[in-house]
C-alpha cells in the first residue's frame, strides 16, 4: 500500500535536492509552445530509445512533415521507415516498434488520436498507453507529463533512475516501473507537472554530468551532501 504524498521522510530530500539541482544548473522551464500533442510525444517516446533527444525530435517531425499524418506514417512500408529513422539508434527495431504501435492506436481508436486521455485520470490514462506495443512506464510518464496533458506523473529515464538508486531514493535493482512506484509518494505535493518536469530534467543533468554509468564523479555533484554514495565515497572526482 502507498503512502499519501507527502508523508514520506523522503519528501523534504527531494525539495532540498531539487533546491540545490536549480542553484547549479538554473530552471528548466518548458514553455507552452513546446508541449506537444500526446501522439508526437508517444512517437517521440518509441523511436527514441538510447537516442540524443535532438535527434529524437527532428526525426519525429520529420515523419510528420514527410507523410502529413500520423496514419499515413502508420501505414508506410517498413523498409522506408527505417530509412527515414537513420538518425536514431537501431532504426529498423525502432520502424517496427513505431509502426506496431500506431497500428494499435488505430485499431483501438479507431484513427490515429489520443484525446481521450484527456477524460482519465493520470494513473488510467498511462495504463491505457501501457497496453501499446512497445510502451513501458518511461513513455507513458512522458506522454501524459510532457504533452499538452500536463500531468503530474514523473518520467524516469535510465539517467534519473540511476541516480535516484545512487542517492538511495528507490532500491538499487528497481526497473523503472519498480522506481516509479516508490518514489511518487514522497513526491512534494505542491508540486505541479511543470515542477515533476523540470525535476526530471534536471536528475537527467546530474546523471550526464556527474553520474555516470560507469563512473561518479561525486565532488563537484551539487548533491553529493545528500546522496549515499556520494556521502561514502566523497574522495571521487
């Protein structure tokens, strides 16, 4: 069972790093004329796997451009996909994901359309997504958070998570969706989607630039005070 928000210990480490995440890097504000519609972020999120979010964007309007609708991509050879998937990381898997997904999309809705999120509630509208080919916690988080949906739900890529895991925030062999789980209810619960977004952003930062995979570089970490592993092993640079 869950705790309420914001009755988790964990909550006032969570303002405090967040405190400390915009005093080193600034705000990460999106502006509204960035927040796409659901079916942009829900195909950003498919083809976007181990791929630099530049190169996720310009091949997501690209498709758009090149074909005029999400249907018409949908119904595009695989083959061509692929080609124009050049950009991101293993474009023939990412066609195929892509194409699975918005074939099922249409076949639930229909058309090519997710408006209906809209009338659920956050945790209904990401188990909706979550039945898509292809869809797992990650994309259904940023689908209803980064969208026009504005939604308070938490994107964990794998740079956010392992950090979360480095800080002691989520158990240290948690999959995303495990994360998820125990981290929403320590989330502050004034925070808004915009607040859930920019805390996203900016882990990912610390996860970049600090907290590598095979590396921490934990002196210069404007959360190493507040971190686990940074606390143990304070000598790392």
């Amino acid at each position: 069972m869950q705790l309420a928000f914001g009755d988790d210990p964990r909550t006032r480490q969570l303002r405090d790093i967040h405190k400390r995440l915009i005093a080193c890097f600034g705000r990460i504000v999106r502006p509204p004329e960035k927040r796409r519609d659901p079916v942009w972020v829900l195909v950003h999120g498919v083809i976007g796997a181990r791929t630099k979010t530049a190169r996720s964007n310009v091949s997501t309007d690209g498709l758009l451009a090149r074909h005029g609708s999400w249907e018409a991509v949908a119904d595009a050879p695989l083959d061509a996909l692929a080609t124009e998937l050049e950009l991101v990381t293993f474009p023939e898997l990412m066609a195929e994901r892509l194409k699975a997904c918005l074939l099922a999309v249409k076949r639930e809705r229909g058309r090519i359309d997710l408006s209906h999120l809209a009338a659920m509630d956050t945790q209904e509208a990401m188990a909706w997504l979550e039945t898509l080919p292809g869809v797992a916690r990650k994309i259904s988080a940023g689908v209803v958070n980064a969208s026009t949906l504005n939604r308070k739900a938490m994107v964990l890529d794998s740079h956010h998570r392992r950090v979360l895991q480095r800080i002691g925030l989520v158990p240290p062999r948690a999959d995303t969706t495990r994360a998820y789980d125990v981290l929403t209810p320590a989330l502050p619960p004034e925070w808004n989607a915009a607040d859930y977004d920019e805390h996203h952003l900016l882990m990912k930062r610390v996860g970049q630039r600090f907290c590598r995979p095979s590396q921490c570089h934990c002196a210069p970490c404007p959360v190493q005070a507040l971190c686990r592993t940074g606390r143990a092993r304070p000598s790392l640079q």
